[in-house]
C-alpha cells in the first residue's frame, strides 16, 4: 500500500517549495524533476552517475557526416 500525506507548498522569492517529509526522504542531492500531465515526477539522481554528467554537458551542435555516403548497396545472400 502506498503512503501518503498532505503537505503545503510555499513560496520562496519567486520559486515553489516543497518540504518533503523524512518518510518520503531521497538519497542524494540533485533530483530530475518532469511534469506529466498534472503529475510533478520527482526522481533522485544517483552521485556520480551518468546522468548526472549528462546533464553538466553542453548540447552538441556539430554536423555528423554521412557515414552511407559512396557505399555500394548490399548483395541480396540466398543461402
């Protein structure tokens, strides 16, 4: 059975706060945070993980060449 408890949400300058109470605690200090629908997802980011230095890496706006480029089409292999 899944627990739940009523909890309020503040306002701090101009962000939302949650105080997440001790039962519901997560491990670690960084969380992925989506929202599905008028769901908000709250997920803990393991230390160290890929993830995590996914998310410290800027976007790569290199053009990648055409690989295919001058290859001959395969032969068909009937065996």
């Amino acid at each position: 059975m899944e627990k739940t408890r009523h909890v309020s949400l503040l306002i701090n300058g101009e962000e939302q706060v949650l105080t997440i109470p001790q039962e519901f605690a997560l491990v670690g200090t960084e969380v992925v945070l989506r929202k599905e629908g008028q769901r908000l997802i709250i997920e803990p980011i393991p230390p160290n993980s890929l993830l995590s230095l996914l998310t410290t890496l800027p976007d790569i706006t290199d053009e990648f060449p055409d690989t295919d480029d001058g290859i001959l089409p395969l032969d068909d292999v009937m065996l």
